[in-house]
C-alpha cells in the first residue's frame, strides 16, 4: 500500500467516523451499559476510546497483511463502518473485544472507587485522535480535536480521568498547544490511586512493560509498582525498564507490521526471561506483545495493570 | 523504502550482525558512564561550545581559516560536495596512490568513487569501512560501518576479495592479520592520505582526530600530502574543547578511553638545520583542508533543523534505536542513517530524501533520551514527518 493511502485512510475515518479505523459507532461506551456510572458529575472517566479501539485496529492491520490492503477502504464502506454492520467490513477477534472491554470497565470501577463523584461521558467519550497527531496530519487532528473538546465542553468537564499513555499525553500535553483557551485538567488514573492495604499474601513474580510515553514523556513509573507492590506482587526488572524501556513496535504497525512484529517479538523475548507474568499498561502494547506472542513458544500470561489491581 | 523493509527483515545474516552488535553497544556505553560520571559534564560542556559557535559560524569559520592558514595549511571552502570533489580532485590529480581513514564526510561527497574513477587507487583504511568498500556497499553505521556483517560473513569477503587463506570458521584476530598486512603495503606506497575530523580547533587551527585501529596515524603521517575533509560544524572555540570532543565522541559510542587521538596542527616540520623552518620533515609536507558546507549553513536558519549540527556523530542513538536495531543504514539515504542520520540527510541532501524515512520512527525517544548533545532527535523527525504527511495526503 502507498504512504498516502494509509495516511489519508486514516485521516478520513477519523473525520467522517470519529475512529482511526472502523468500528461500530458505540464501541466507546458498550461497556459501560447497566453500570450505572452517573452521568453528570465533576470529574469525569474519558477513555478516548483507546481500549475499545484495539480490536478494530488489529483486524485493520490483519488486513493489510493478508490483502496488502485496509479494511473498508471507500466510501461504500466508510458507510458500513457507521453501521452496526462493521463485522461485515472487518472482523475483529471475539476474545480481544472480550478483554478491552474487561479492562476498561475494571479501570472504571478503580477509578470510581478512587475518585469521589466520578462520572462518565457516555456517547461524549470520543477518541481523542491521538493517532492523527501521531502521524503527524496536523491540520486533520486540529480539526478532530476541536470537536472533541467543543463535545466535553458543553458537557461542562472540568477535569478528566484518562486511563491509556496515548490519550493522557494528547490530551495534557498537545490539546493545549492546538486549542486556544484549554483549561481541562487532565490526571491519569494510576496517578489517583490509593494503594490498598498492604497484602501479605505474596502473589508471585511480574514484570512491568514500562510503556514509552509513561517512561519518558509522562513520568508515570512509580505507580504501577507501588500499586502492584501493594497487592503483594513482587516486581523484576526487565533488562531495559523505566526510563530505559524498550518500545512494543506499535506505533509503526500502519506503515510495517513487518517491522512492528519484529520489535515486539524482542521485547517479547526480553520480558518473558524476566519473569512469567508481564503487565502492560497500554493497549497498544498489550496488543503488539500479544501478537508477537502468537509465533513464539513462551509460556508466558500477559495481562493489562487494572487486570491484576480490579 | 516501506518495500525494502520486508526483505531488509528477512536477511537473517544482517539480523543477526545487528543483534551481536547492538547488545555489545548498549552494555560498554552504560558502564563507560556509570564509571565515568565526569563525562556527562564534559558532553554538557561540548554541547554549549557547539551552540556557541553554530550562533556565530561565519565568525568561527573565518577564525579558524586565519589560524590554519598560520600553520601553513592550505584551507579551501567548499560549499558543495560537487565543488569539494572538485578541489580534492585537483589536489590529487591522477595515477596516485591514496590511503583513506575513514571519514563520514568523505563518504557524504562520495569521494572514493569520485577519486576512483579519475584514475587513482584508493583503499580505506579503517577495517569496517575497508570492508564496505570490499562490498562495494554503504557504512551501516556511523561508526561501525560493517555493523551488518557477521564474522563469517566477513571471512568469506576477505578471502574472496583478498585472495586470503580465510573460511567462515576464522577467527576475527585472523581476518584482522590478513587485512593488516594488505594495507600495511598501501600506507607506505601512499602519496596522499585523506581523514575527517572529529574536531577542529578555532584558536589555534587544530585538527583532532579520534581514533582506535591506529591507521589514521599512518594515512596522516606516511604519505607527501594530508588532506582533511570536516564539515564546518566541526570547529569549536578551542583546543581543549576540540580533545573534549572527541573524548566524549569516544565515549558516547562505546570506546573509552580512545586508543589515540590525533592532534594535527599544521605540515610536518623541522628547525634542526640553523634554526631555519623546513617543512616536510618525517611527516607530511602539505596539509590541505576542506572546510564543506553542502547544506549545513542553509539548515541553520530552519529554527528546528540545525539543531542537529551539535551532533558529534557517535552514533549511540542508532545502536538504542528499536528500528535501527533492525533496519540499520538502510533506513537512512546514501550516508546517513537512523534517528541523526534521517536529520543529516535532510540537511546534506534534501528534506525529501528524509521525508518517507519519518514515517517509520517510533517516537519511543530513546534516542532523545541518549544523545549526549540532547538534540530532540525524535521530536524533529516528527516535525520532518507533520511536514511530509501533510502533503502527502492533502
């Protein structure tokens, strides 16, 4: 496939969709149906839709590999993306829809117990176009950001609890250089946690994937640990951990899942003579290292952070 | 370049070279520095020196041309590669014998072939980069030009090439001993030698070269004529800052200390016969010096790129880079490759070579996070990429 094509692929899935890729219209909030999470409220939970998203950007990246092209690429598909029909389009996996939805309410319901008068934006909770910033389509991702923030603006946020790297850094470090007058706060939810009492019992090994953008842009690193610590799992370094760690390869699965596997399957193999049990704290990473994970014979469990402390 | 990377993947020998190199790489840096803590003072000091001067480089350009010039070197501003092969050109004319030390700057003007094809013999000198023009390949990195070749691999080139007694099961202290004695005939029979420089004094018209193998010794000792070939941000303020340079250089890519650092100050000479200075002694009798421009005053007035004229070249961002560690030099345009390599093409190329490169950074910034001149590495590769994407798709 041609540069352009991905890039403008994704480009006009976000403007016309409001996803990178299609998905279904709901798939940010389906989650968080009959948990009665309030919907007005101070704080609010923004996912930015990040976890829900990653099956759709999995079966996208499939397809490129196995067609040599992008799912529901043209208008006549953009049209189904905005269906319930998507399945037809892309198929994601059943067991990673499973999971991000999983995680995400688990994060919700640490983050609710966490933060007092917790609400959530429901159909609100829009993906905050991370990956267009990403990529580096300025123009596209102003305009994209500017709905989304006009969108959490009538609905009165003041400060928002993010649950991703991806989604903080855009949301705390970029939004404001973009949009003029940005005044939400912006906390990650590993940063508002309370650590549960200590544990006694001693639940074995783990090794933290310190995510990019927490390691070197977010300083998000003691957290985790202390979290995890807290809970009685004991925590092993990785060879390249912390400030040091070592990326997943994600970010340039859109233009070399060959390249992207590729990374992973290093840190893959790095992490997993650590220890047996490695936790990620992005769904990028969980979706790189799981994918890597697919080749390679390593009997190894890798699980999302909120996986262990819900 | 998005084609290329499925069969740069696939080429299992390159893949393994890189990995056997890049775990060496992480593991000497990180203890250089644990034990070393002085050098990172040092690496600020060199950084600011450089700032300094990129601020001021006409001033800085002319003060070390007066100074050269003062220790009866012949300077020559270049500000093309095609104007540099030019002068070299003329220097050397045809029918000569020239021994090169290995010099990236050389390498962006494409000098070997150049000199080559106007009739001259011409060996490298350092052994990865002999190696690469065994090959008749591009360096692979900037300081580990066969950095994508295994032992084996490179036995068997060596004996193909060299007609040596070599197999895949030799040892490296046997191919280096075949190589040795092949280019020891070279130096002596040499009528010129060509480096770089790892630094050039403005004070005092110094130029410092760093090296491990010892033929950089031999290519500006042995022949008639020196010729040096330095881009203008190599010039520093001043001696001292010229050998931290290249400490911190050395350092920074995983050799510390230095085996030697070169400091040349004019031709070779001699007041023993009454006093009276003769040039031409043991060493050579001219010092030629080619100050290039090709490109690099042009990228000091984009706000954003110059800042990659601080970089000393050391090459640990490649060795720390995720992509690097698979694609090595390929993903970089004819000499520069990886994080500072996708910036130097930009400014000795175009930004267009650079451009599709930008789309297979990480950003992970571990490159940022390394580089002893913090140059935002990662950070302007995604400004070179917000510029191409938006005319890509637009």
């Amino acid at each position: 496939m041609k540069v352009g094509d991905i890039i403008r692929y994704i480009v006009e899935n976000t403007l016309e969709t409001g996803f990178p890729v299609p998905a279904p219209r709901d798939v940010a909030y389906r989650w968080a149906l009959n948990r009665n999470i309030p919907r007005r409220g101070r704080v609010y939970l923004y996912t930015g839709a990040l976890y829900q998203l990653v099956p759709y950007i999995d079966a996208s990246v499939k397809s490129m590999e196995r067609f040599g092209r992008l799912p529901g690429l043209g208008k006549a598909a953009r049209l189904l993306s905005r269906t319930r029909l998507t399945g037809i389009a892309i198929r994601p996996r059943r067991e990673l829809i499973e999971w991000s939805e999983r995680v995400v309410a688990s994060i919700a319901s640490l983050a609710v117990r966490n933060v007092e008068g917790l609400a959530y934006l429901y159909e609100d909770d829009r993906y905050s176009g991370v990956l267009l910033y990403e990529i580096g389509a300025e123009d596209a991702f102003l305009k994209h950001a500017s709905r989304v923030y006009a969108a959490l603006k009538e609905r009165g946020v003041e400060k928002l609890i993010t649950i991703d790297p991806h989604t903080t850094y855009v949301m705390r470090d970029i939004y404001p250089k973009f949009i003029d007058g940005y005044d939400i706060d912006v906390v990650n939810y590993l940063e508002v946690m309370k650590d549960h009492q200590a544990s006694r019992v001693l639940k074995g090994k783990v090794t933290i994937h310190d995510p990019c953008l927490y390691a070197r842009t977010l300083n998000i690193l003691e957290e985790p640990r202390r979290l995890l610590a807290s809970l009685g799992y004991e925590i092993a370094e990785a060879k390249r951990s912390r400030e040091n760690t070592y990326c997943c390869g994600g970010p340039v699965e859109a233009f070399s899942p060959k390249l992207s596997l590729a990374i992973a399957r290093d840190r893959l193999r790095e992490l997993a003579s650590t220890a047996t049990t490695i936790v990620t704290l992005c769904p990028i990473c969980y979706l790189s290292l799981s994918r890597a994970r697919e080749n390679m014979s390593l009997n190894i469990t890798i699980k999302d952070i909120a996986e262990l402390l819900g | 370049m998005l084609n290329l990377v499925e069969t740069i993947i696939d080429n299992e020998e390159l893949q393994e070279a890189l990995r056997r190199a890049t775990a060496h790489a992480f593991e000497s840096v990180k203890k250089i520095l644990a034990s070393n803590p002085q050098l990172m003072e040092m690496a600020r000091e060199v950084k600011e020196a450089k700032e300094r001067v990129l601020s001021h480089l006409d001033h800085y350009i002319s003060m070390t041309v007066k100074k050269l010039e003062e220790r009866k070197a012949l300077v020559y501003l270049a500000s093309s590669a095609a104007e540099a092969r030019g002068i070299i050109g003329d220097i050397v004319g045809s029918g000569k014998t020239i021994v090169l030390s290995k010099s990236m700057s050389a390498e962006e003007i494409g000098l070997r072939r150049f000199l080559e094809s106007r009739g001259n013999r011409v060996y490298e000198t350092d052994l990865g980069q002999f190696l690469v023009q065994l090959e008749e390949g591009k360096p692979m990195h900037v300081t580990a030009p066969a950095v994508h070749m295994t032992k084996e691999k490179i036995a068997e080139l060596v004996a193909e090439k060299l007609g040596a007694n070599l197999s895949r099961q030799s040892s490296p202290e046997e191919i280096v001993a075949v190589v040795r004695r092949f280019l020891r005939k070279q130096f002596v029979n040499a009528d010129i030698g060509i480096s770089g420089a790892n630094a050039i004094a403005a004070d005092t018209g110094s130029i410092v070269i760093l090296e491990n193998e010892g033929n950089i010794r031999l290519v500006t000792g042995l022949p008639e004529k020196h010729i040096v070939v330095a881009g203008v941000e190599k010039i520093v303020p001043n001696l001292i800052l010229a050998v931290k340079t290249a400490i911190v250089q050395a350092a920074f890519a995983g050799l510390y200390p230095p085996t030697y650092i070169n400091i040349i100050s004019g031709p070779s000479s001699t007041g023993d016969i009454e006093h009276k200075r003769v040039y031409g002694a043991h060493g050579p009798r001219e010092l030629h010096v080619i100050l290039l421009d090709n490109g690099r005053r042009k990228a000091l007035s984009d706000e954003r790129l110059r800042e990659i004229l601080r970089c000393v070249r050391c090459g640990r961002c490649l060795f720390e880079c995720p992509v690097w560690g698979h694609l090595a030099n390929h993903w970089g345009g004819n000499t520069y490759g990886g994080p500072m390599g996708i910036l130097w093409t930009a400014v000795v190329e175009d930004k267009r070579e650079a451009y599709p490169l930008t789309l297979l950074c990480l950003q992970c910034k571990r490159c940022s996070q390394v580089c002893p001149m913090s140059i935002p590495l990662a950070e302007l590769i995604h400004d070179l990429r917000k510029e191409y994407v938006t005319k890509a798709y637009t």
